[in-house]
C-alpha cells in the first residue's frame, strides 16, 4: 500500500472492454482477476437471494458472481469499510483479497486502518466511480422500483433519487491529479465519460501496476479515455462542489445553535442506529450505551425537577454531540447513518456539515493517507493558539521559563 | 364489580387535570407520561411541573420508544422515590415487569396507570407527521370498538390489550364518549388514593364487558391472519435468508427492544467474531461468505434470547429501517414458546421466568 | 450416495455422565459410527443454545446435547434447566421450518456404554437418511 500519485506524476490508464454495459465489463475483469490467480478471494456486493439486497460477499467460487455480482449496487446496505473490518479486525486476511467498493467505503478502509481496525496486508483496495446510491429504505420498500430508478441514476450519473449527501458529493472518484483530494487505492476503475460497454483502469500504486501487467494490460499516460474521463470527472468535481457549499450554507442556518440542534434531532428515539453502522465509530461497546451513562433515579428527577420537565431519555444532545467530537475528523459522508435512521432525521448531512469543517480546520482529509495521523490522535507543540484562553504567544514564553 | 370514577370531560384532558392536580398537591413528586415537546414531536418525558402537564399528551397513538425500557433505565440503579405516576400501555408495562423479573428495574414508587388499548401507528407515522392527520379516524374507531385501521399489524394482533399490573385502567377501547367522560376503573387502594378530592361520580361496574370481549374476538382473529400471512412454520432456512438477507445489520431491532437489556450484546462481543481463520475455513465450504457474518445467527439467537418474555410491543419492527417484520416472527414464535410453559409475560411480577426455574418432572418428551 | 455420506454430528456430552458413558463404551469395544464429534463439557447446562446454532450453522449435519438424567446431575439442578432450553430452542426451530430433527437431547450415565452406541448409532442413521445438513452450502447466513 502506497500513497497515490505525487504532485506532477501523470495519471495512467488501460482500456477494458467485454461487456454489454460497463458494470458487466467490470465484473468480466473481475473474473478475469481470478481465473488468472491476481488474487484469491474478491470482496464485493452480491445481490442476495430475495433480490432487495446487496451485501458484500467474501467470493472464491466464480459462479456466485454469474448474474449476482454488482460492482456498483443500487444502496449501500453495509459501508465497505465495516466489511473490511469485519474481514480482517482479527488479522490479515486469510489470503489475498481484492476489495472493489465506492470511494467513500475505500477513505473509511483507510481510516479504520488508521485506527488499527483494519490490516492492510492482504487487501488489494479497488475503487469505481460512483453516481450515489438510493435511500436504502426506498429500495426495500420496492426493489423493483429501485433498480429501474437506479438505472437512470447511471445514465444521468447522479439524479435527484440518490440520497442527500450522494448528490453533493465531490469525492465520487479517484484523485484526478494532485489536486490534493487524494485516496489511498490501488486500482481505480473510471466509467465517467467513457462509452457505456468500456471502462477504465488506473493503477495507482505499484501493486495496482502489477496487477495490470500480470492481465497484460498495459496502461498509457494520456489518451483519448484517460482525458475524456478526466474532463468529465472534473466538471463533475467542481459543480458537485458547488452543490456541496450551497447545500452546506442552508443546512448551517437550519441546524446551527441549541435551539436547531434540538428541533433537528427532536424526533430522534436514542436508537443508535446511525452510529452502529457508521463505518467509523468502531467500538465495540459505545460510551453512551455503557454503564458510564446509567444514573441513579434521583440525578432523573432532580433534572427534571430543574426544568419543569425533561425528555426520557434525556441527552440525546449529548450523544449526537458527543457522536461527532469521537468520529467527525474520520467522517467520510458516506450517508450510512441516515439511512439506518428509522426517524428520517438527515443524520448524514448534519454529520458531514460538521466534518467538513473540522476536517478543514486541521487541514485534514480522511482517508488520503495511510501516514498521515487523525489529527485527534497527534499535536503540534505550537498550534490552535486561538483556542486557548490565554495571550497570544504565551505558550511559547511559558516553554521558555521550563525551558 | 370493580369501582370506577367518572369525570365530566374528555379522556385525555381529565387524564391531564388529574395528573396536574396531583403534581399540585404533592401527591405524586412527578409524572411519567407521553409530551408533545414544542417543536412537535412527541417523547416520553419525566415532568414535575404542573404546568408542564398541559403538553402531555398521554394518549397519542405512537410508541416513541417502549416505555418498560425506559422505566427501567430510569430504575436502574434503584426504586424512585416517588410517588411517580406513569402512563404507560399495557406491553409497556408488561416489559418493565419482564425487565424487573430480570432484575434491571423496579416497580416501587411507582403509581401506573394504563388503559385498554387500542393501538398505535407505525413509528414512520410519527417519522413523517401523518399521524396529526389520523386523529379523528384514530378516535371514532375506539369509540366504534372496532379494531383500528392502519394500526401496526402486531397491535391488530395484540390479545394483551387490557392491562395487567394497573393502579388504575382508563377506558378507552368502545367507550363511546372517550371524548366527553373520562371513565378511569380503580383497580388499588393507590389508584382510588390518587382521585381523591378530584370529584366526578364513583360508580361501580364492569371494564370487561361484553364489547370488550367482542373486540378481543376481533383481535384474535387478526392474530390468526397474521400467523396465516406469515406462514413461519413453512420458512425454512431458505426463507429466512430471503427475509434477512436485506438486514443491514444496524441491531436497532435489538436496541429498541425492552427485553434486550445487554449492556453489550453476545453478538458484538469478542466471542462470536469471526478469526481469519474461520473466514478460511467458512470459504472453503460454501465458496463465498457474507460480510459481516452470522446475520441468520443473530436472529435465531436473539429468539432464544427473547422470545420466552417477548411482549409483541413492536418496537423491533419500527426501527427496522428495512422493514423487515421482525414482531410478526417475534410474537408468533415467542408465543410458541411462552405456551409450553403456560406463561405470559409480564403478567404477574412473582412468577419466575421460566428459564431460570424448572420443575422436576416435566417435558419428558423431550429426550430420545 | 447415500451409503457413502457420514454425517457429522457435534456431540456437547457432559463430562461427568455421557461423556464417561462414551468411554465405557469404547473400552468395551462397543461398535458404533465415527459420526460423532465429542465436545466435554462440565455439564449439559454449560451449552449455551447459541453453541448448537452456531453449530448447526456453520455446517454441522446434527447436534447432540447429552448428560446426566434428571436427577443425577453432578451439580443437581444444571440438567433441568439444560431440559427447558432445549425445549425452547427445539420449539424455535419447529416454529421457524428448520430441521428440529437434526438436534437432540439424550441423557445418558456413566454406566450406559451400551446406550450411548445405540443413541448414536440410532441418530446416525437418522441423519444418513436425511442426507447432510443443506446449511453448510449457504453463502447468505
Ligand atoms: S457519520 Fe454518517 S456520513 Fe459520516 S462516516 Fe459515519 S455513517 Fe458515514
Ligand atoms: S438513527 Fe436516528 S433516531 Fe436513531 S439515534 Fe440516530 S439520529 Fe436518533
Ligand atoms: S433493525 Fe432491521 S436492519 Fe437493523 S439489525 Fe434488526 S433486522 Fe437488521
Ligand atoms: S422482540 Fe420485538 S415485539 Fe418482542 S418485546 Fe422485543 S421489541 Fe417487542
Ligand atoms: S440478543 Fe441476547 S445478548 Fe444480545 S442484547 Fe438481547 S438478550 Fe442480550
Ligand atoms: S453434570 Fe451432567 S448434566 Fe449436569
């Protein structure tokens, strides 16, 4: 595993072609990766039995893939990165494993490796463009309905039907450049702006390299697909940008300050659905379900007594507060809360405000390296001066009296 | 005949006015019971102001949460000290005395009162507002003591909707002026207590009449065509994986469940995580394994878990963010099991669950 | 096909009755089939039910829960329960459509050499019948 491209490293890309569609071309290379032995195992959604789902699948026998494998599913049942977890928490994965997954389940990979949730070792990291997914709860509600609402979603590439965040997302795709929105993968596969039935396929570190050279594909810098996609993925880029900071500035002004954290989060039933299947909040047993936030009868009443009332249970603030101080650094507005939450409270797009900001501030990108430290979990002697309630440079002068 | 006190105004408000006047008083330090808080959502919440009391709402048809699962983090660490008044309806209560039974709560201090329940909407309702809008249909059905429309399938099926354990049981199901009497049948010593000095006419009568038993009829039916709908028995491992497979593992079926008390769940813990080598071994039989695993196995276990003291509350299905129709499965299997040893849960406080008693001489039929 | 397939059944066997039971029998030279799988336990009480779906999940053609009879558990009550928590699991399984046949409870003492070949013997050929355990091919579990 390597960091992607340097600064002025030209990007490289290989044609494949194969399928009727592009989503059948990648699992034709998929396939392919396998009988040629690049790997032993693949790791990628599956639809299931009922045909309403598709969770991922640790895949060895190629016939599960026959008409079921889904590079690029209508929902996101799962986040990637809690598979991979799942997979490999314990250790390295038993043997070589390909992990195809969209951009935002590859950056909380990488966060969870950050946080020694995740080994590396034995994963081949695969990412594929992504026009967003559906509302999970759509989806099951009709699943016929959602794959032809899908299937447009694929022809517009993005359409009012995927979720909130999915339609403000800007980081859809593998690093154009060194633009600095980077992503550790090892294998990008490009679909934007190339004709449907092809795609591309971008190394981007030496094993994504080897790889190709094994399939005896060569991969060219430059090129008419290479720039075609990258035009599109640019264009794209930057109006989703746009949407994000348009978007953001309206939901600050709906859910800044108490009074808006409250009426957002007033329906909410403490179910905690939305930080069980955040890929990033990994504990096993959360703070706020343990023991630390059970209290005595009388701590209630006494509340209670000082307000007239209190709701019960009370701290739901304290929660999603808290929720976002752990996880808001490592947030990679995948969107999983939202769509677990049974209360439709817009978890994710209040989340992903708030990571934005935080992420901003530290100058920090999830998942755009493996080397570079959570900002929570390292410091610099001198920073952040504007924080502390103290003159400015007086830290620097205490340091010198100790000194 | 059992004693009852009516009061000249409607259910709801005299339900208020008599908690409010309580608070008043001092006769209860505070009340428990159902609020519309000012943004509009409607909560349970612990209030001690009086004043407070006008934006209770103590019988709005949604269940936020199960409220035997809140009183029981609220007893947790010991009884209140109360008095404390909850309003509360009967499978939440009959949750609290499963959760007292396992010793996560308790029942002291507190003065319950619930009523002959007619049901309540599915949580989306309440998600997206539409239940405002259901009000009058909500209502004119009690009054009709028919069973409501829309409501969520597993109260349809409720046969438990006569509360067990009550201080005091409102009437509500088939009372024809639910909104101009408020007819509240005093079942202790503690409930005849409380409506001291509030006036109204104390009569004597029956709460089981004879429409109450002809809605019962009604209920149990609709339990049989769920059943019938539900087809278990003929499920098989193929259909529980079509059912489950579209789980996406959020366990908010397990957290909004009163009888899931775990602070941390078997099926989070250490034990059941799958070691690489279990991944190795689990691919070479079957050529492919879902991620995360044992989905199947967290539902089966959390049956054997549950199902002895499941009281069809229907919460698991509300949170179920995929619909899956989890207290459809839960009440019917639990029930099956509940049979065998003649139990209801949360009936009575003093019998033991059954797995953690036995008799010497019983189930021979069992062993092989 | 049929003659070839022996099934593999996980035996929980208390340590104090069935599994010295299973001794007994082999140091009689008591014949009976190589399906079983023996796990000691302390005591019938000590299986967990999530040990037998975990079990019966992750491929085994059958389990056995044994111990001690009613009455004679090493610890005294342990077997009653064991008894109700089968009976539920049992019922669980009828419930739900799942092959409730290939579980069972037997008690069976330290001095039934005898009766554990048979118990085994007699549950083999039942799951020979029934042919290996379907689950142990599903990927979606
Ligand atoms: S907080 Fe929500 S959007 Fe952010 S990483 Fe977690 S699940 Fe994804
Ligand atoms: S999923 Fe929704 S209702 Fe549940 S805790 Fe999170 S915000 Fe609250
Ligand atoms: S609530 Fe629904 S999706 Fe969540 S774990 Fe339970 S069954 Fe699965
Ligand atoms: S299993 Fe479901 S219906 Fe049964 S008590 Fe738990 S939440 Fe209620
Ligand atoms: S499923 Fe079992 S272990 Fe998990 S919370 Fe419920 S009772 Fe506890
Ligand atoms: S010791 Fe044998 S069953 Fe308890």
């Amino acid at each position: 595993m390597s960091d992607p491209k340097k600064e002025g490293e030209g990007l490289k890309g290989a044609a494949f072609s194969g399928g009727k569609s592009s989503l059948e071309t990648v699992l034709g290379f998929l396939k392919r990766t396998l009988a040629e032995g690049c790997f032993d195992a693949l790791l990628l959604p599956v639809k299931a039995p009922g045909g309403d789902s598709f969770p991922y699948v640790l895949v060895q026998d190629k016939a599960l893939l026959e008409d079921r494998g889904s590079p690029l599913p209508p929902i996101m049942p799962v986040q990637g990165g809690k598979a991979v977890s799942s997979l490999t928490r314990r250790g390295k994965a038993p043997r070589k494993v390909a992990a195809l997954m969209r951009p935002c389940e590859v950056r909380a990979t990488i966060e969870l490796f950050k946080l020694a949730q995740v080994d590396l070792e034995n994963i081949f990291l695969i990412s594929i463009d992504c026009p967003g997914v559906l509302p999970v709860k759509d989806f099951a509600a009709d699943p016929e309905k959602g794959m032809a609402a899908f299937g447009e979603v694929l022809e517009k590439w993005g359409d009012r039907k995927v979720r909130p965040v999915c339609q403000i997302c800007h980081r859809f795709t593998a690093p154009l450049s060194d633009d600095g929105a980077g992503m550790v993968v090892d294998l990008h596969i490009g679909l934007l702006g190339i004709e449907d039935g092809e795609v591309l396929l971008i190394p981007y570190s030496p094993a994504g390299e080897e790889i190709l050279a094994k399939l005896d594909l060569v991969p060219a810098a430059g090129g008419d697909i290479l720039s075609a996609w990258r035009d599109r993925a640019n264009e794209l880029t930057k109006k989703r940008g746009e949407e994000r900071r348009r978007a953001q500035e309206e939901m600050k002004s709906k859910v800044r300050g108490l009074n808006n954290l409250l009426e957002t989060f007033d329906k909410c039933i403490n179910c905690h659905n939305c930080m069980r299947v955040c890929p990033v909040c990994y504990c096993r047993l959360c703070y706020f379900d343990s023991e630390a936030v059970k209290h005595p009868p009388d701590d209630y009443l006494r509340r209670a007594g000082d307000w007239g009332s209190i709701r019960f249970l009370p701290d739901t603030i304290l929660f999603q507060v808290g929720r976002m101080s752990h996880m808001s650094l490592s947030c990679v507005s995948c969107g999983t809360c939202e769509d677990a939450c049974p209360m439709d409270i817009p978890v994710a797009q209040v989340f992903s405000l708030v990571a934005d900001e935080a992420q901003e501030y530290f100058g920090y990108l999830p998942g755009r390296s493996t080397d570079e430290p959570i900002p929570l979990a390292t410091y610099k002697e001198e920073e952040l001066e504007e924080v502390e309630d103290a003159p400015q440079g007086a830290s620097s002068e205490t340091k010198e009296k100790d000194g | 005949m059992a004693k009852f006190l009516e009061l000249d105004k409607g259910t709801e408000a005299g339900i208020r006015e008599l908690l409010g006047q309580s608070l008043r008083n001092g006769q209860v330090k505070a009340v428990f019971a159902l609020r519309r808080t000012t943004n509009g959502a409607v909560n349970y919440s612990l209030i001690t102001d009086p004043q407070m009391m006008e934006e209770a709402v103590p019988l709005f048809p949604s269940m936020p949460s199960n409220a035997g699962q809140l009183l029981s983090r609220l007893t947790l660490k010991g009884p209140v000290e109360g008095p404390v008044a909850v309003v509360v309806r009967p499978c939440e209560l009959r949750a609290l005395v499963e959760l007292v039974k396992r010793e996560q709560g308790s029942l002291e201090g507190f003065l319950f009162i619930s009523f002959t329940c007619p049901g309540v909407y599915p949580l989306k309702a309440s998600a997206n507002g539409e239940i405002e809008g259901k009000q009058t249909q909500y209502w004119e059905a009690v009054k009709s003591g028919k069973v409501v429309p829309e409501i969520r399938p597993t109260c349809r099926a409720c046969e438990h909707f006569i509360p067990y354990n009550a201080d005091i049981t409102i009437s509500l199901v088939g009372n024809k002026d639910v909104d101009k009497r408020c007819i509240l049948f005093l079942n202790t010593a503690k409930g005849a207590e409380l409506v001291k000095g509030v006036g109204g006419k104390l009569s004597e009568g029956e709460l089981e009449t004879a429409e109450l038993h002809a809605h019962r009829e009604e209920r149990l039916a609709e339990k049989k065509s769920l059943y019938d709908q539900g087809q278990l028995s003929g499920l098989g491992m193929d259909g529980l994986i079509e059912i489950f497979s579209r789980c996406i593992g959020c366990r908010g079926c397990r957290s909004a469940c009163p009888i899931c008390y775990c602070n941390l769940c078997t099926f989070d813990s250490f034990d059941y995580e799958y070691e690489p080598s279990t991944y190795e071994e689990e691919l070479k039989k079957r050529g492919g394994v879902r991620i995360p695993p044992n989905t199947i196995f967290y539902h089966l276990g959390r049956l054997t878990h549950v199902g002895i003291s499941c009281v069809g509350c229907g919460s698991c299905t509300d949170v179920c963010p995929v619909d899956i129709p989890l207290s459809a499965i839960f009440l019917q299997v639990g029930e099956a099991v509940q049979k065998i040893f003649d139990y209801i849960p949360g009936k009575d406080v003093e019998e033991d669950v059954p797995l953690a008693t036995f008799e010497e001489v019983e189930l021979t039929e069992i062993e092989e | 096909m049929e003659e070839d397939f022996m099934p593999r059944i996980i035996g929980f066997l208390c340590k104090w009755c069935t599994y010295a039971g299973a001794d007994l029998a082999g140091v009689s030279r008591i014949q009976y089939p190589p399906s079983i799988l023996p796990i000691r336990v302390m005591c019938s009480s000590r299986v967990d039910p999530l040990f037998v779906i975990s079990s019966f999940l992750r491929g085994a053609d059958a389990v056995l829960v044994a111990g001690c009879h009613p009455g004679d558990c090493h610890y005294q009550r342990g077997n009653y329960y064991t008894r109700r928590r089968y009976a539920v699991l049992r019922k669980i399984f009828e419930e739900l459509g799942l092959e409730a046949d290939r579980l069972r409870l037997s008690w069976i003492s330290a001095s039934e050499g005898r009766r554990f070949a048979d118990v085994i013997t007699d549950y083999t050929e039942r799951i020979k019948k029934k042919g290996p355990n379907p689950v142990k091919k599903e990927v979606f579990l």
